[in-house]
C-alpha cells in the first residue's frame, strides 16, 4: 500500500466506529490487487454471519460501483487496482504503521491494531502472534487496562482476581491485593473464573486467558485463527450506543492521573453467578442447524472462490470448503463430522456433486487427507463446482 501520506496526515476520526463492507473491499483491492473470488474469500469471514454469502456479493458489488464512480478503483480483465487516491482513503482507514501495510496480512495486523487500540510496536506485533499474547491485549482492552504492552498471563491472572473482586465487594479491597502481596496463582485462578459467563476454573494461566478473552471477543473456538476472526468481526459491528459510551469513559479513565478518584459502579453481592464485566459482553445466539438446501447453497458459495481446475471441470478440496464454512457460518454450529455428513448426504440426494481425487500429488496429501470423506465403497475428496 501506498505510503503517500504522512504519518501525521493518517488519522482516524473514531477508532472504533465501524467499518463497512465498501470500506474493507477497498482495503483488500489496495493490497495488491483483487479479484470478487479474492473479495469472496478474505473480506466476506468478516462479516459473517451478519451478512451471508448473497448479501454480501451484492453489498461487495453496491461497494466497487461506488468506489469506481469515485475513481478510488479500477476493473481491467477481472481484477479490481486501487488508484493513487484509493490508496490515499484507504491508507486513513488504518492506524499509522511503522510500516507500510503492503499485503491483506498487513491490513488485518493493522486492523487489529485498530480494533483494541493499541500502539504498533514490535514488542504487540509479537504478542499478536501468539494466542496467550493476543488474548492478554483482547481482555487489557476489554477491562479499561493500559494497551501498551502486553501483560504477562501471572501479572493478569492477578489483575482479573482484583477486578472480580471489586466488582464483589466495590474498591475496598484494592490496596491490600497488588502485586507481589496477593493472592496464590490457584486462588486467583478461582476468582478469575468468575468472570466467566458461567464461572468454572482452569487449571493454568494461559489457558484461562485465552479462554476468556475468547468469551469476551465472541469466538466459540479457542485458537489464535478463531479469536483474531472474532476481534476483526467486532470491528464491522455497529456499537451499541450504552458499550459505546462505557468503553469512551474506560479510555479516559487511563489518561487521567492514577490518583484522581473514579466513581465505583454499585457492589453486587458475593454470592451473584453472573459474571461481571466493566463492559457488556456480546450477546450470544442460539445455534440452528442449517437445512438441506440451505446447507447446499452455502456449500457451492464457499466452494467457488477455491475451486480449481478449467470450465466444466473445477473442483474445490473439501477441506477449504469446511474452513470456509465454518468462518462463514458459526451460528451453524457445526462440527467438522457432522458437516461431512451433511455433506455425504447433499451428494446421495444429487444436490451436491462430490468426486475423488485421480491422482494423489505429493503437494496436496495433507488436503487430500483431510478432505477425506468415507462414503460405502468410495472416498470422496472435493466438491465439483458446475460453471
């Protein structure tokens, strides 16, 4: 991406407002150049499951109309460039970067940065690498806590025990647990745990910080793919005006001087099982499984952009096709097995059409291994895509 404009002249109005479906297929098309299949692909996990896979093309279609009319960007042969102006508007979408943003890895990195707030620093570009690190600046920026360096998952486990007490008992406890005269690690584990919608306890420090970071960014999986997916998903998101306001009032609390008195909200009593947050956590849907059609729709929409092969003939491993569906479509609640099924079963209906590979590639093992589905007497390895 283009680094026309200075590091001074880069500056975000709201960090946190939201972001548009324009505004992301701007910022893919300007790293590098894009195809709809790329859009298709990298973008639309984004704003799953708000926007499923039609609504999306044709929110992703609206986007370029307007940004070709804006001379942002420009279609030649199917592949979508950004102008030197479009680089400019997409450049001030992003925080300033110690470097450019050159590839759609640089831009989710630079959104992340943009999502907690953060400052771009070797040291958070390390932690956002690791699922402990990330984690560590997911909650930081979650409780109203400095963003400047990642926390050790000891040094946070402690805090979380402190905030899950003064939210128990109010700010009278504060002075007497910081650190190195608090509470023992398991201890302090328990307490943590009640920060849990529904409070249990882990049995190591990493893992409890991964885990509940994970509740609070909204992934169902506990992994650094997932939990990066749910924090870029959070920034799509329109706010709610009351999570607004608290995470306006959370920042300015860490400018002032640590001295100045901070209003406490109500203690709530000992013995309350609902877990406590200085901001309220998303709201979780029920999972509902697909039907049949539906199911195969989806199917065919994931299995286009990663298909490959000539027109007639392309096919797309199933193992991309589960990843893609499981990113798209979390509100599923799908497992891997029970997905295969369902797709077994799309195929001996004649819904889906699913072929075996001819040839085993030595490049591809792992995708053929893991795109196996055991059928009777066949193995099926793709799902063929009709052009």
């Amino acid at each position: 991406m283009s680094a026309a404009i200075g590091q001074s002249e880069r500056k975000i109005e709201d960090p946190s407002a939201q972001l548009t479906v324009k505004d992301l297929v701007l910022l893919r098309i300007s790293a590098g150049t894009a195809t709809r299949a790329d859009l298709q692909r990298d973008v639309a996990p984004l704003f799953a499951p708000r926007l499923p896979g039609a609504e999306f093309r044709r929110s992703a279609e609206l986007g370029i109309s307007t940004l070709t009319g804006n001379q942002l960007i420009a279609e030649s042969k199917g592949r979508l460039t950004a102008s030197a102006k479009g680089l400019q508007v997409a450049d001030a979408l992003l925080p300033p970067a110690k470097t450019p943003s050159s590839t759609w890895t640089d831009v989710r990195t630079a959104l992340l940065l943009r999502a907690l707030q953060t400052n771009d620093t070797p040291a958070i570009r390390k932690a956002l690498q690791r699922i402990e690190g990330l984690a560590a600046i997911v909650l930081q920026h979650h409780f109203g806590k400095s963003t400047a360096r990642p926390q050790s998952p000891a040094d946070l486990r402690a805090d979380l025990a402190i905030i899950a007490l003064e939210h128990a008992f109010g700010n009278k406890i504060k002075t007497g647990l910081r650190k190195g005269t608090g509470l023992p690690a398991k201890a302090g584990r328990v307490l943590a745990g009640q920060l849990f919608k529904q409070p249990r306890e882990i049995a190591s420090d990493g893992k409890l910080i991964a885990h509940l970071a994970c509740e609070v960014a909204g992934s169902r999986e506990h992994s650094l793919d997932a939990l990066e997916l749910a924090v870029l998903r959070g920034l799509m998101l329109p706010k709610d005006p009351d999570e607004a306001s608290q995470e306006s009032a959370l920042r300015t609390s860490r400018s002032e001087s640590p001295r100045r008195t901070i209003p406490q909200p109500t203690p709530k009593p000992a013995n309350d099982r609902i877990p406590i947050t200085e901001v309220a956590p998303p709201i979780t849907r029920a999972t509902s499984p697909p039907d049949m059609a539906e199911f195969c729709l989806a199917v065919i929409d994931a299995a286009r952009p990663v298909a490959e092969g000539w027109p007639g003939n392309r096919k797309a491993f199933i193992s991309l096709v589960w990843k893609a569906i499981r990113n798209a479509r979390p509100d599923w609640g799908l497992s891997e097995i029970a997905f295969k099924g369902m797709l077994a079963e799309a195929h001996r209906s004649g819904q889906v059409e699913l072929t075996t590979a001819d040839l085993k590639d030595g490049r591809d093992l792992k995708s053929l291994e893991d795109s196996k589905i055991l059928y009777k007497n066949t193995v099926w390895h793709f799902v063929r895509v009709q052009d």
